[in-house]
C-alpha cells in the first residue's frame, strides 16, 4: 500500500475518531489535568531539579494520589467508594489549591520561563496519547489474553462499597491481588462519567502517553544540568527517552525481523527464516530453541500493543515519577545527619512522598516495590558520594539508611489497609537451576550494553583529557545518576540467573515470572540510561572528524531498538483501511459474538449499583467464560481456574466451586442447590449459550423455579432467586 495512501486513511479514521469520541477524549484530558494541576504544587518543591519542576511527576502521580484517598475512605469504610471518589479528588483540589497560594509567584514565573519545555511535554502527551487511542480503534476489544480479568477488577472496583473490592470470579471473598491500578482507573472512570469499556482503552492510551512525557522530562534536566548543554541538546536527549521507553523493543525484532531476512536474501544466511512474529521478542529464551526453561522478558511497547490493564502496565507512570524523584532528592540526600534521633524524622510533607508513592506502588504491582526501594536507597548512598574515606562512606551509609528507613516505614503505613487483607501468592525464594546463554542476553540487552561500553568509555577519555589540562576531574552528578541507572538495571537482569521467587508456575516456568518482572523494570532503567549516554556523548563530540562519524554510529544504534514498533504495531493491529473504524467500546466484540448476552451485562449493571452476587458458568482461564461477572463487575460464585487458583493458593478452592456451581444448575430444586445460594446471597442467575454447553443437563424449567425471569434477550435469560 502506498504510504500517501496509508496516511490519507489514517486521517480519514482520525477524523472519525474525534467526530465520535471527541468529546469522551476533552472530558478524559481534562480529568486528568485537573489532577495533575492539583498536585503539582505538592511536589513543586521538592523537584527543583527537573526542567519542568515536576509537572510531569505531578502528571503521573495526580491520578493515583487522588485515587489512594477514595481507596482509603472505603476501605475504612467511611464511605461507599463512588462517593469516596468525588470527596477525594476536591480534597486533593483543595490542597493544590491551598499550597499554590503560597507559591503563586513562582509557579507563573516557572510556566512563563519554561513554557517551550511545557508546550512540549503536552504536545507529546496529546500526541503519544491521540494516536494510542487511535489505534485502539481499529482493535479496541477487551478480548483474549487477561483482558478479562483488568477489566473485570475495574468493574469490581466501581461497583465496591468499601476496599478490596469483592473478587468478580470468586463471590464472597476479596480480590487478592495488586489491584490498586484498577482502582485508579476506576477512580478517573467514575469522575470523568465515560463508560468503562471506553475508559478501559482511554486508560490505556494514557499509560502509553505518560511513558513517554516523564522519560522526556527527566532526561532533558539530567542533560541540561551539564555544563555547556542547550535546550536542543536537552530536547533531543528527551525525545530519545521517550521513544525507547514507550516505543523502543530489545535487538530481537531488528535481528530477527530485518537482519537475518536481508541477510537471507543476499545468500549470507543459510538457515531458516520465518514471518517475524511479535510476541517472540518476549519468548526467547527457552523458546528458540525450546529448552525447559521458558521464561518471559516483556517491556512496555510490547505491553501496550497487547492491551492488557496489567499492574506492571499500570504501575509505569509511578515508576517513572519514582525514578525522577531519586533524581530530585540529591540534594536532600546530601544534608548532614547529627546524632539525634529527630534526623529520622520527616523534615515536611516532600520528604514524605516517596514512602506514598513506595506504598502504593506495592497496591499496584508489588514487585516493584523492593526494586524502586532498593533505587532510592542506592541513589541516597551514591550519588552524594565525594570520596571513598572511611569516614565519608560511614556518613554516607548514615544517611542512605535514614532515608531508606524513612521511606520504608511511610510505605507501610499506606499499605496497611490493603496488607490487612492480602495473602501473598509467593512460595518462597528458589535458587536457578538454569541460566541464560550469553548469546540470547546479548540480543535481549545489547542496545544498553554498548550505550554503557560507550558512556563508560566517554568519561574514562573525557576524565584522562581533563587531568592532562589541570581539570578537576569529579563525575558530574547526572552522569553518575546516568551510570547508576546502567549498574541497577543490569542487576535487575542478573537476578533471575541466580534465585527466583516460587509460586504455582514451577515445571518448566520457575524463572518466568521473576525474570518477567525484574527484567520489564530493567528494560526501563537501561532505556532511560541509554537516552542519557547518546545525549551526553553525541552532543559533547565537537571536533567534525569524530562528531560526523559518531553522529552515524549513534543513529544506528539508537534506530535498532526502534525497528520493532513496526513489527508489533502491524503484528497486533490490522492495516488501517476505509471501514476500519470500531471507536473505543472495548464491549462491542460481546454484542457482535452473542448479542443476548451482551443486553443481559448492560442490564444488570445499569441495575445494579453494588456488588450483588450472580451464578454464570465457570471455565478455563483465558476463555469467554465469566464474561457478565468481567462487564459487571458483579461476583459470581467461581471464574477463571488457575487464576484463582494462583489467588487463593490452593486449587482445592475453586474445585469446590466449580462442583456449587454445577450443583444448582443441574440439581437447582435440591437442598444442596439452595444452600449454595443462601451460602453466597445469589440474586440473579444467568442462563445463556455458553452455561447449556457447560452443563449438558442443565434443568432450565428447575432454575426458574427458584424465582422469576426478569429479563430475556436472544438466548440469553436472567432469573431473579425469590427473595432477593
């Protein structure tokens, strides 16, 4: 297809987009902007260092601490969540409002002298987030995968009258699991007003959004902050961050994809070459070739390609404020301790934001929490480091557990109500058996490899030049933030090499979920460190004999990672063509397969306010059954299999669900039956073409026996149980 042809659709559908959903996208931003405005003059003062003084920390934070206090109202059940929502976000307004009286000065000077870097970030956010939502369109189904389960928590969550939230696919029992992403999405659902299967793919182009706005701030302060460095030098460092955080993929797409193909074609290779399928990128080692010890090592684009509302997804934008906010605590970091036991206190409401932001980090993917724990403490030991005296690193060690106490003990106090009624899956802590040849590591992590060899190598040269000429020769503070950022992410890749963490996935998979998990925040920190070593070393080559070269081999090497969008994005998403516009209605695929059943989920939750509980068929996880309980929100007795059975640590438990649940609906007039629906307050029960394929003797006449049908539509009917 011809690439005028390409983008003439591509307007066309944009067109449609905003003909449609325009609206739902104003009133989306302006939520959300609302929020951010709100909290940037909270964390105003405490980044100081950042070009655009935490506007975009505020941007990715606002979201969350706004929902943190609607999730804390209900879950001490002050108040039912939705209206919890409302009270939360004008509280949250109110001190926005309150701290920026008292700033009001210097928050317009800001926006005056900086307004270039801020027209920027928004551009891009505006942009990033358009054309993911744009996207979305083409294929905006909440289908396949776990898509069920992201939006069935974020169901759960807006119909909740207090926290957690009641398990969707297990009635009775709360969700256990890091569920407070969804409540954040729920959050920013209930204030904007916007069906859910539209805030779902909202939600999602936002996440995508944000990954590239805050990587874009950092990295331009960290650049700026070096000596002789222009904002274009700066931008362009930050552009960079942005596309190999939200756009970027591992080597596996540019070797795999075009290398070995073209190399194919110009008889250099003599193997086989297959049609470049995406998700390998994500399972290679143990794949290819297929060994027993399959492992998963996904990362943000692959992520949003996808489409799953996973707590890793969701957690990017605190991850990426957390990462900025070491960055703007150096200073804090470099004050002197005295020997009374006040230093272990707080010194005002900044020094607390990151215990916050620690604590409901865990709430949303609790993995990252000893990972971004371990970052800030790191950076606290590090950073203000000036020599390797004795005295000096005792001083320092001083400090860096101060702070790491500090934020340890905020973070637990804001998690406290969630660890009240959490189990953890986690069996412990395995040593691995097996490891990663070195080869599959260099084509998942080389890009970051040599940008490291090649900052390393900058600064050892740069270093040597200086001491020829007299120069002190101390490394600036964004370049030790910059190695920093290389070191820890590659220990986060060298973890899951030596010990894992046990759960319910041990044949064949004992290092999948670990490597999953610490290699997604590696895959950040590297790219983040990546954009810093081409903005520091590509713009500080002065002499054109080297800069002209360099300037070519850096281009090459930042394009590698960047070959894969192409490949993900026409892998997961159809050409766009006239026609192809769907809109954002991530339901519209239930409508189409079985259009009763589609009626029957509006029905219920537009009758529903609270999270009474249903009875549908149960399945096999990862297929359509739980389908009303996941578009309701409303809890059924038993869902997915081993998703709950990973929830609840035991397969025994939904086992004895499964056989309930087969009990009523093919002995419905038995006593079994109806304790079965006392013992879960059963209300409504759903007979549809998926419960008479799941249950061959289904007694139809039996279960509306039990009460009345109150609703029919196609082959899909609802009985209300009598008495409730």
């Amino acid at each position: 297809m011809h690439a005028l042809e390409v983008l003439g659709r591509v307007l066309v559908l944009l067109g449609d987009l905003l003909l449609r959903e325009g609206g739902r996208l104003v009133v989306w931003w302006g939520v959300l902007t609302l929020l951010g405005a709100a909290t940037y003059p909270l964390v105003f003062p405490l980044c100081r260092r950042l070009g655009d003084r935490g506007w975009g920390v505020a941007r990715a934070t606002g979201p969350f601490l706004g929902a943190y206090g609607a999730w804390l109202l209900s879950s001490l059940k002050l108040l039912p969540f939705a209206s919890a929502c409302w009270v939360s976000a004008a509280v949250l307004v109110g001190l926005g409002v309150w701290r920026g009286r008292g700033m009001r000065d210097e928050l317009l000077r800001t926006l005056r002298r900086r307004r270039a870097l801020f027209l920027t970030e928004e551009g891009v956010l505006l942009f990033a987030g358009g054309a993911w939502a744009l996207l979305r369109s083409f294929r905006p189904d909440i289908l396949d995968l776990e898509k069920f389960m992201d939006f069935g928590f974020v169901n759960a969550a807006l119909k909740a009258v207090s926290m957690p939230p009641v398990d969707m696919w297990q009635a009775g029992s709360g969700i256990n699991y890091y569920y407070f992403g969804h409540v954040t999405a729920a959050f920013v659902t209930r204030l904007s007003g916007i069906a859910p299967e539209r805030a779902y793919n909202l939600m999602l182009a936002t996440l995508c959004a944000l990954a590239c706005m805050v990587p874009l701030a950092l990295v331009y302060s960290l650049v700026r902050r070096l000596r002789g460095q222009n904002f274009r030098n700066a931008l362009v460092a930050g552009f960079l961050a942005a596309s190999l955080v939200a756009l970027g993929g591992n080597l596996h797409g540019f070797l795999y994809g075009y290398a070995l193909p073209l190399a194919k074609q110009a008889g250099l290779y003599s193997g086989e070459v297959k049609a470049y399928w995406y998700p390998d990128a994500t399972r290679f080692i143990g794949y290819f070739p297929p060994t027993n010890d399959k492992t998963i090592h996904e990362f943000p684009l692959y992520s949003f390609v996808v489409s799953d509302l996973h707590g890793h997804v969701l957690a990017i934008p605190l991850v990426l404020a957390l990462v900025s906010l070491a960055w703007c605590l150096v200073p804090r970091f470099r004050r002197p301790l005295s020997r009374t036991w006040r230093d272990l206190l707080p010194r005002g409401w900044p020094e607390l934001l990151p215990g916050l932001l620690l604590g409901i980090l865990f709430m949303t993917n609790a993995w990252d929490y000893p990972i971004y724990w371990g970052l800030l403490c790191w950076t606290a030991f590090l950073l203000p480091l000036r020599n390797l005296s004795g005295k000096e690193l005792a001083a320092r060690f001083v400090a860096a557990a101060r702070w790491g106490l500090l934020a340890l003990g905020v973070s637990q106090i804001v998690l406290l109500p969630f660890t009240l009624h959490f189990s953890s899956i986690a069996k412990g802590i395995g040593v691995a058996k097996d490891h990663t040849p070195l080869w599959q590591l260099g084509v998942l992590w080389g890009g970051p490899a040599l940008w490291a060899l090649v900052l390393g190598g900058f600064l050892f040269l740069e270093g040597r030049r200086r001491r020829r000429e007299g120069i002190p020769t101390r490394l600036s503070e964004p370049d030790r933030f910059g190695l920093l950022l290389f070191a820890y992410g590659a220990f986060l890749v060298l973890v899951p090499e030596l010990v894992y963490l046990r759960d319910i996935y041990e044949n064949g998979y004992a290092r999948a979920n670990t490597m999953f998990k610490f290699t997604y925040q590696a895959f950040i920190l590297l790219a983040l460190g990546s954009a810093y070593a081409a903005g520091r070393v590509l713009s500080s080559l002065e002499r054109p004999l080297v800069r002209i070269p360099g300037l070519m081999a850096g281009a090459l090497l930042l394009a590698m990672p960047l070959f894969y969008p192409p490949l993900a994005v026409s892998g997961g998403y159809a050409p766009p063509a006239r026609g192809d516009y769907r809109g954002l209605d991530g339901l519209a695929f239930l409508k189409a397969k079985d259009a009763g059943d589609y009626a029957a989920a509006l029905w219920l939750r537009d009758r529903e306010p609270r999270q009474v509980a249903i009875l549908e068929a149960y399945g096999d996880s990862y297929s359509d059954h739980g389908r009303i309980s996941m578009a309701t929100g409303l809890p059924t007795v038993q869902g997915w299999y081993v998703h709950e059975w990973l929830w609840r640590g035991d397969p025994q438990v939904p086992r004895d669900r499964e056989g309930e649940v087969r009990r009523v609906y093919e002995s419905p007039g038995s006593p079994e039956a109806r304790k079965v629906l006392d013992r879960y307050g059963i209300r409504y029960i759903v007979v549809g073409e998926i419960e008479r394929k799941k249950f061959p003797t289904l007694d139809e006449a039996g279960l509306e026996a039990l009460g009345k049908q109150v609703f029919s539509s196609g082959k899909t009917r609802i009985i209300q149980v009598e008495g409730r």
